[in-house]
C-alpha cells in the first residue's frame, strides 16, 4: 500500500514456482492503484476498523487440551454444503492464525473464510490461549516463537482429516508464528502449502518502527493495551507467577514483552526473545511452497526489513487470496 502507482515486486525462489505464481495468482502482478481519498499505510490501517465489511460465518467451537494442561479453542467453518468438496473426508482444510491479539471474530478472518467458501474449503481458526473468550488453566498464553500450540493444533487436525489437502494462512503475529512453525518442520509436516500476509521479518525492525513518536502515539500504545487487556481477566492465574503491577504498567510492546513474554517463555533477556521470534532466521529451513504478501510502507513491518531469501516466495502488494493456486502447485508437482 504505496501513495504511488506500482507493481509488485514478485520474487520467487525457482523459475518454476514464479511462472506458476504468474498463472494461477495473477493479481501479484497487477499495477498496484493508491486509494486517492486514503493513500497513506498508517491512515489505511486506522479507518479500516470503521469501513470494513464482516460477512456472517457460523463457527463450531471445539476445546483440545494441551499436554502441559492447558486447552486451545479451535473455531471451525466446515462448509457442509460444498459444492466442489461434498465428501468431507477429502475437503481441502485452511488453518487460519489471526495477528497479535486477534480471534475468529476478526474481519479479516471472516473474509478469508468467505473467500474459502466459494472455493469449496474446511477452515478452522486457531485462537491463542486465553484470547477468544476460553479461561487460562494454566499460567501460559503464547508468543511468536514458541510452536508448541500449533504443533498441536496441526496435528490434531490433521489426524481428524488425513485424507484432506491440507494448508495454513496467517496474518501479522500469526504468519510469524507460521513461518516459525515452518521454518522449525522444514518437510516434516501435514501442511501442503501456506500464505502469510504482513509477517513481521525482523522483530527488531518492527519494535523500533513501532516505537518512532507518531506510530507510537497511533498504534504502539494502543496495541501495548490490547495486549494488557488479554491478560487481565486471567490476572488471578497469572499472578502466580508475575509480578501483574509492573506488567500493566509497561507503555510499549517491548516493555510488555520484556516484563511479561519474555519471561513467560524462558528467555534471559528480550534480545534473546525478539531474535527467536524473527521468522527471517529460520526461513532457509523451509520445506513447503509459501506464498509471503508484504507492503512496503508497513508500520509493523516496514519495507526495508522484508527478507528475501531462497525457500520463500514474497510479493510486495495487496493482500489476496491464492491458496488454490498453492493448492494446485503441490498437488501437480
């Protein structure tokens, strides 16, 4: 999302895989038109909340319980009327991961299990402990590196639908989490192919954009008390093991992450968190086709810090839709 009429940069890993891409997702190379009322990134990102539509999904809630004790809620679409897919053993199933405090209930979501629909798809959204309204039985959330839950969670799917093509999108935070997933797996997982729309690369990168003065007053206090307000009605479990003052108090991600996340998960300092959470490190490990979208002018994971690297492709654009393509690009090859 630029002020300036653009393509995409479309860079692919093998000839092969970018051909494909061309063919069957032919909107990354369509010219890129600014909104002429709404053409800057940060002011996009605010309005969308108050001009976005929500199309109506009917979810079916299911709880799994973790091996350390705790319990996930999985919110699944099964699209019983499928055209395309009316046996539901061989339905094709998209596993959605929403951002940073983000549940089923995000337009996004619903518009990506809109799009699913018309092709025929099973989608189920993971949502993070302790976020889409579920009680903590355990003193854990999550975070962007750790994969434990979604391990789980793939593999809980994958045994009650093995005969079905099997794929995953994330979006921010949760396309991180993806992308860690994969880069940790390399082939060795259920997942056929993957999308990841607006992953922060460089954790680094996307802490210090954050914290620049204006983008700290539109957005990083704003997301720190979305943060701070997950957590909060689980303060009686958490304060078993935090000190729950000092976290409320944090003004910007970092400081929450460095009072709270980072500790959660074991880390000796944020540095140590924030270089595990960076999907840019692990991306070389990646085993399945991936389709990455990122803009340029990203506040939460500016241009700059895109990696392009073998193993993943990336196209600088819109967010879409292409997981058919992918689709047909594992089953053919």
């Amino acid at each position: 999302m630029q002020s300036v009429l653009e393509k995409p940069q479309l860079v692919a890993s093998n000839e092969r895989f970018c051909r494909f891409l061309e063919e069957y997702c032919p909107v990354l190379t369509e010219t890129y038109y600014p909104t002429i009322w709404c053409w800057e990134g940060r002011v996009q990102t605010l309005l969308r909340p108050f001009i976005t539509s929500r199309p109506q999904v009917q979810y079916r809630n299911e709880l799994i319980r973790t091996a350390d004790g705790g319990q996930i809620s999985l919110d699944w679409f099964d699209n019983n009327d499928s055209l395309y897919y009316p046996d539901a053993s061989t339905r094709p199933t998209v596993l959605l991961l929403p951002g940073l405090t983000g549940t089923s209930k995000e337009s996004y979501i619903l518009h990506m299990i809109h799009q699913s629909e018309t092709l025929g798809y099973r989608c189920v959204v993971f949502n993070n402990r302790g976020i889409a309204g579920e009680e903590l039985l355990t003193p854990r959330t999550y975070c962007a590196a750790n994969t434990e839950d979604l391990e789980a969670v793939i593999h809980h799917i994958h045994n009650l639908h093995p005969s079905a093509p099997f794929m995953a999108a994330g979006v921010s935070m949760g396309g991180m989490l993806l992308l860690n997933y994969l880069g940790k797996t390399g082939r060795d997982t259920p997942l056929m192919a993957a999308a990841i729309f607006s992953a922060g690369w460089n954790v680094f990168e996307s802490v210090e954009s954050l914290e620049k003065p204006l983008n700290w007053l539109l957005f990083n206090y704003y997301l720190t008390t979305c943060l701070q307000s997950s957590i909060s009605r689980h303060r009686q479990m958490l304060e078993k093991l935090f000190d729950m003052d000092l976290v409320m108090k944090a003004r910007t991600v970092r400081e929450f992450d460095r009072q709270f996340t980072s500790v959660m998960f074991g880390y000796r300092t944020i540095d140590d968190y924030y270089e595990d959470a960076s999907p840019c490190r692990k991306l070389k490990s990646v085993g399945i086709p991936v389709l990455c979208l990122n803009s340029v002018d990203d506040v939460f994971s500016p241009g700059h810090a895109s990696m392009l690297r073998p193993g993943v492709e990336q196209s600088q654009s819109r967010a879409t839709h292409c997981w058919d393509g992918l689709l047909r690009h594992r089953l053919l090859s």
